[in-house]
C-alpha cells in the first residue's frame, strides 16, 4: 500500500512540473558547459532554454553568475540567483566551466542562437552548426540577433563593446524542424482531404518553403497532383475544394437564427467554402451575392 502510495505521489509531482514546465518554461543548464573566455559570464551564457520568451532571455543578461576567475558554479548559487526567474529549472549539483581557446566559443554561439529562436517559435526545433566565427573580436564581445534568421544559412554580425572597429559576421547553418500535418495514405488529383486522412510528425521544413503546418488548413483542399502518403505537403499543391458548381441550385439562407428565410437559387459561378459568388433567384430571376457556407447551402449577408 505504502509502494502504491509513493508511486501515486511521485505521478502527481510530475504532472505538477510537467505543467508548470509547459507553462512557464525551461531553463537547462549542463553539468559541464563550454563559455568564452569572459571577465563576466551571465546567465544568458549558460542556458538552454524551451519555451521561454524574448523578455526572460533579456532578463538572463543582466544576471552574472561568475568571473574570469570562477572554475565551477554551485546549484545553490544559481538557485540564489536565478531565484525571480520565473520558469522551471533544471540544475547539475555543480555546474564546471570550461573556456574555449578562441574569445568565441562555438558552442556558446550555438545555445544563443537556439535560444533566441525557440523564443520566437515555441512548438519548433532546431540544429545550428556554426562554420565560422570572427578571431579579430576581444572578450567582449556581443552578437546581433534582429536580423532574419529565417534562412538555411545566416550571417551574424558580432562586435567588441570596448573596441567598436573589432568587428565581423558568425556564419551558421539553421535547420528547423516542425510538427507538420501529413496524409497517412496516398492523395489522388483532384480528391478532397478529409479529417480522417490527416496525421502529424516532426519534420525538417527548409527555410523559405511554403509547407502546409496545420490540419485545419488541410482539411477541404484538393489536390492539384499526386501526393504520396508521409509527403511534405506545399500551398502549391493544393486548391480549395470545389463543392458548388455553376448551374447548381442551391438553399440561400438570409436572417438571424431566431428567424431565418430560405430561397431557392441558382449559381451563376463554381467556389469553394467561404467564397462570395453569384446567384440567380429562381422565382424573381434576380441576381444578388452570398457567401458558401456548406454543400448546397450559401448565406445572404
């Protein structure tokens, strides 16, 4: 009873911080972790984050952590200073720094990169590799991360804040990986998807493509080729469904929902859900516009 009680317990302190996690964020920081050679390291050196926002990462650059002179860093001391940060933590009981030979460590780059764009995409994943960085720069350097990032390969400009004119770029490769919408079976030309056809997966999506990432914005398009079944689905690719064609009658709808008039009336045009087209009233031969809201049936508005 004890041993289903300790276990029940343990569950629920999971899902707490599983919540809380998801909430509020993560900030991760490696038993050992590669810095630059700094006078002052910061927390914003250090971390890894998950789903925190642009305004918690500023707030991590003015928190110091250690010196030039530090060789490790206790728990308890970031406990103590990271304690009004609000997000879910995750602690080595000492965290040993290492100083790579170049005033830029690569993998100090990496963590700030990453970071700085899982903070503008939350649900995303990314793998940075970095081809090169400045020798010319001195300890104190800094990088500017407001420029699109939203590219296969990026260029980031860095500077020395003592020594403005010891300047020069970071080059990296950036690749981002989403939960996309994919089709679990193969898709003929022409046939409309349907909710039932739709699962997801974590996939590579190359910079600048115009990939399908939801299921709400599959479901009632047409196919305008053959798409294999676990493809990577393209706007292109697609068109909305036809479900009304020219020379349909159809139920147009007018009113509110305590009184609503129906009429009888003819399509002058083919749309799809949402479209505003023409009609022809079928007994006064009049003609007026209205909105396709399902198969056979269109709203006056």
């Amino acid at each position: 009873m004890k041993i289903l009680s300790s276990i029940f317990i343990s569950l629920v302190i999971f899902l707490v911080a599983f919540k809380v996690s998801a909430k509020q964020g993560e900030i991760i920081i490696s038993s050992a972790t590669e810095i630059s050679p700094r006078d002052i390291i910061t927390a914003y050196d250090i971390v890894e984050t998950n789903n925190i926002s642009r305004e918690t990462l500023e707030r991590l650059k003015n928190i110091v952590v250690a010196t030039s002179k530090s060789a490790r860093i206790t728990k308890d001391d970031l406990i103590k200073k990271l304690r009004m940060v609000n997000s879910y933590f995750m602690f080595p009981s000492e965290v040993k720094l290492l100083r790579s030979k170049q005033y830029i460590s690569r993998m100090e780059v990496e963590r700030k990169i990453k970071n700085h764009l899982l903070a503008n995409c939350k649900k995303c994943d990314f793998k940075i590799n970095i081809n090169s960085v400045p020798k010319i720069v001195t300890s104190d350097w800094e990088m500017d991360l407001n420029i699109d990032l939203n590219k296969k390969t990026i260029m980031v400009p860095v500077y020395s804040i003592s020594q403005p004119d010891k300047k020069g770029w970071i080059t990296a490769e950036v690749k981002k990986y989403v939960n996309v919408a994919l089709l679990n079976r193969d898709l003929k030309f022409g046939e409309p998807i349907t909710e039932a056809m739709i699962t997801s997966d974590i996939r590579y999506v190359p910079a600048g493509s115009d990939v399908v990432l939801t299921k709400e914005a599959l479901i009632g398009m047409q196919a305008t080729k053959y798409i294999p079944a676990g493809e990577l689905i393209s706007y292109r690719d697609l068109k909305r469904e036809t479900v009304l064609k020219k020379g349909q009658i159809v139920k147009a709808v007018f009113g509110k929902e305590a009184f609503e008039v129906s009429i009888s009336a003819l399509a002058e045009e083919s749309g799809a859900i949402g479209d505003v087209i023409k009609f022809k009233n079928i007994d006064s031969q009049k003609m007026f516009s209205a909105k396709i809201e399902d198969r056979g049936v269109v709203r006056i508005e």
